[in-house]
C-alpha cells in the first residue's frame, strides 16, 4: 500500500487562520488555528493586519510540524483558502496597510458613483450594467464591500497608499505571495473586482473596457492563473519560517466560497451545501452563466476547471452569536465547556419558536437576498416575561430564516429545489443549529463530519487533484457525513408562521434603516 501524500493546508478565517495536514484522501492528521483580531476603523470600517495573518500561520504551522500524528509525514504541496472579497495593498513583496476585509462598507459611495447614470435599473446605469453582466455574470455590489469597491476607497480616500501600491491582492494571493515571492490571481478569486470576462471560466482574461470603467490603474492588477494551477515553489525564507522543505509546489488554492463547497463534497451540479461561519451562503455549481441582479446571485468560475457556481452571501451568522457572547453577555449555560457550546445547550432547551421572539441578523447589513448596508439587526416581539434564553433561540432562529429567504431565490436561480444541503462551517458544529435549519428550510440537511474543516479538506482535495491523486468526480468519495437532520413536521408548521412575519420585516423596516444609518 502507497504511503499517504499530504498537503499543508492554510485557511485563513476572518477569526484567524487554521493551519492543518490534510492527505491528499482528505484525511486531517492535525491542525491547528490562531486567532487576528479585527480593527474597526469609523465609517464602516473593517481590517485585519496583513503581518498578523502571517505570524499566526507561522505559528501554527510549526506547532502542526511538532505534532506526533505528522511525524514522518510527506509533505506534497502547501495550497492556501481564505476569506474572500479582501483587498491587501501591496509594494514589491510587503503589504503597506491593513487588509480591507469582505465585511469593509466604505467604499459604497466610489460604487455609488461608479454605478451611476442618467437611466437606472436597481441603482445601476442601463448600459454599464449591460456590459458587466455580459462579461462577469454580476455587478459590484453597492454594499460597498467588494474588491473593486476597497479599492476605488484607497484611490479617492487613501490616495497616498494607492499611489504607493503597486498590486492589489485578495487575502489568499497575499498570502501565496508570502509563500513564492509570486503575485498573481486565480480566475476566482479576481471575479469581485468585476474586470474580467468571464464568459469561458478556462479562460478568464481582464477586459480592458470593464478597467477603464472601473478607474483602476490596470498596472495594479495582479496576472490571471487557473485556480488549480501550481503557482511557483516555496520560496527559502518561507520555507525557513515554516519549517518546511524549500521547492514545495505551493498551489494557486480558491476562496473560502469556492473551497467550503468542495470540502462539503458538493461539486456535482445542483448539489447544495449551506455555510454556517462568521458569515453564511446557500451554493451550487450550475452547468450555466446567469445573473439574479435583485437578489445578489451569480454564476461565478467556480475552484473546479471549467465549472460555475452560484455565488451569494448573508452577512452574518455566526457573528450573531459572537455578538450575544461580547456585546449582550449573554453566555449561556455557565457549565458548558465554552461560551458557544453554552448557547447551544440554552438554545436546544427553549422551544422552538420561544413565544415568537424574532431576530433579525442583519449586524453588518446584507448582500444577498437584499444588497442594503444600512439595515440593521433587531430583536421583535419582546415583552417583560421574555428571557435572555429567549433571545438565544431566537438568534439561531433568525439565522436559519434568513437562510430561507435566501434558499428560495437559490433554488429559483438553480431552476429546481434542493431536497438537502449538506452543511459545513463552524456552526454546523451545532447540532441544535442544523436542526433548526432542517425545521425552518424544510430540507434534509447533512452535517459532514468534522464541519469547521471543510476548508482545509477542501483545499487539499483541489491541490490532490491537480497532482493527480484523484479526480474531481470522485472528490465526494472523500468526504464522510456525520449526522443527518431531517425536518419535523410539527416545529416546521410552527416555523412556516412566524417566517411569514419574519419576511415582512424588512419591507417594514427599511426605510427607518436608510434614515438612521444613511451617514455612516
């Protein structure tokens, strides 16, 4: 029997990074993770350091090179997923600022601007929009949070760190970059710049039009791979901090969007998976190019040559129970092992619905189903018996019902239902929370086990099949699902009625949203 082949995995969360070797059969022998903190400067500001990435993933690299279970281990490839939809300014070989995160609002009035002409349709002039959704599938979002919006932020706000830049970078070709020495792009993770034409995703190319549209500078753009590429060896300085043989092929790798559904396992077409992180999506690879304009979907180039998927996001999940845990100090069961699993046992007890307590997750604003940074997050239908376990039901109630606003446009998209999902991230750790998700989307869903891994796993089964250990068909082969949740007729009847008021919400709402948070 061949010995087992491994890849140093990198995922880097907005949390932090998590560093593991996976074989390149999808088995984690170990991993590890670090956590970065978040800077939140005003205005809808939200960075991380670039060098603090860096030092965490040294860290835990080395501590995963001292672990027993990788001793002997052969080391394949080093191939890197991370957060997507950030921006890096970049000079020579060394970051000259913070990283704009995906979560980073500022830059909306450059999109508004951008975007803007004398006929409109949803905000966007008539024959710009035209062009962008011909060539890239989608348009910038005028949340402000995309790539192109980070940007355009620096060139108009920050013009002496756009001056000095000389290429832009997305978290995961930053961090290739610390690697090889090599800057570059895959035809994945460069789609939220919306320069590309991406009308064959074998062969993605910028289009000059789309650049001098966006007013980029297109000498700061990095050069296009395929996203299953080998970018370049390991370089020796990254390999001496690693403690890693210097030469390592280190691999193109993909967005975390791209890398969590391939570490679901769900990379046939139509095969759902949802993601339950610091953020959340519901995703398929389609066999098509398409756009759903009003409710923030797209067929984007998918980590698999040649394939789309349908590219969403909600903006925050489990940053709602963060948020209870740092802001409410609501902690739950004080005998849990930790403040999470604490919110988990208090949410199981309280039954499901808890008295019709709603919540509404919209802390950061939204992308998807609606593209609106203003509004804002809330709990509804609160009366003087109503408890702090009340409220914690209600939190990973009103996830799942934003997961059902969105499923329904994902499967209208996809042109047919999805019967499960299977379900990946930190907060399909939850069992309590896939259950609530079975109940509200009224789909079986299937919790792959290990959950919090997808990305790491599904990174390294990209690099394996490059390198030929397996092919993307039997991809799915290697990832086991641990538990499945089926959804209880009774809980959903129940849930199917306060979804229609949670729906109605928004439409409420909105506008007082718009008024209060207009000047941020």
């Amino acid at each position: 029997m061949p010995a087992e082949r491994f890849v140093l995995a990198i995922d880097l969360g907005t949390s932090g990074p998590k560093v593991g070797l996976v074989s390149t059969l999808g088995r984690v022998a170990a991993w590890t993770s670090e956590p970065v903190p978040l800077i939140f400067p005003p205005g809808g500001g939200v960075e991380q350091d670039p060098g603090a990435w860096w030092q965490a993933i040294v860290a835990a690299t080395r501590r995963v090179n001292e672990s027993e279970a990788t001793a002997g281990a052969e080391v394949v490839a080093v191939a890197v997923t991370a957060q997507w939809s950030g921006t890096v300014p970049v000079a020579g070989s060394c970051h000259i600022g913070n990283a704009l995160i995906w979560m980073d609002s500022r830059g909306a009035p450059e999109i508004d601007q951008l975007t803007s002409g004398l006929v409109r349709i949803s905000g966007y002039a008539v024959h710009k929009l035209l062009r962008w959704i011909r060539l890239t599938g989608g348009a910038p979002g005028h949340s402000g949070k995309d790539s192109i919006a980070h940007i355009l932020y620096l060139k108009h706000q920050r013009p002496e760190v756009y001056a000095a830049a000389t290429v832009f970078l997305e978290p995961k070709d930053y961090l290739n970059l610390r690697l090889t020495g090599v800057a570059a792009a895959g035809y994945d993770s460069i789609t939220l710049h919306w320069v590309t034409d991406n009308r064959d995703p074998n062969r993605v190319q910028y289009d000059r039009a789309l650049i001098r549209l966006s007013g980029i500078d297109p000498t700061k753009l990095p050069p296009l791979r395929p996203p299953d590429d080998v970018l370049a060896p390991l370089s020796r300085e990254a390999a001496g901090q690693l403690g890693l043989a210097e030469g390592l092929p280190v691999m193109m790798g993909t967005p975390d969007t791209h890398s969590a559904g391939i570490g679901a396992g769900a990379v046939a077409d139509f095969q759902g998976h949802l993601y339950l992180g610091t953020s959340s999506w519901i995703s398929c690879h389609v066999p098509f190019k398409k756009t759903d304009l009003f409710h923030g979907i797209a067929s984007l180039p998918s980590a698999i040559p040649g394939r789309y998927f349908a590219a969403n996001e909600q903006e925050s999940a489990g940053a709602c129970l963060t948020y209870l845990i740092d802001n409410l100090g609501l902690r739950g069961d004080p005998e849990a092992d930790n403040a999470y699993q604490g919110l988990d046992r208090v949410a199981e007890r309280v039954p499901p619905g808890n008295r019709g307590v709603i919540f509404t997750p919209w802390l950061n604003g939204e992308r998807s189903p609606v593209d609106d940074r203003h509004v804002r997050a809330g709990f509804f239908n609160q009366s003087l018996d109503t408890t702090g376990d009340d409220l914690i039901r209600a939190v990973f109630e009103g996830v799942a019902y934003n997961s059902r606003w969105l499923l329904g446009y994902v499967e209208k998209f996809a042109g047919r239902p999805m019967k499960e999902l299977r379900a990946v991230g930190g907060g399909a750790t939850s069992q309590v929370w896939c259950q609530i998700h079975a109940d509200v989307l009224d789909r079986t869903i299937l919790q792959v086990k290990d959950p919090i891994l997808a990305g790491l796993r599904g990174v390294a089964l990209l690099a394996a099949a490059k390198l030929d250990d397996l092919g993307y068909r039997r991809l799915p082969d290697h990832v086991e699902i641990g538990a499945t949740y089926r959804p209880d007729p009774e809980r959903r009847a129940r849930y199917d009625r306060i979804y229609r008021e949670y729906h109605k919400l928004y439409q409420a709402n909105r506008k007082i949203h718009a008024r209060l948070n207009r000047a941020e």
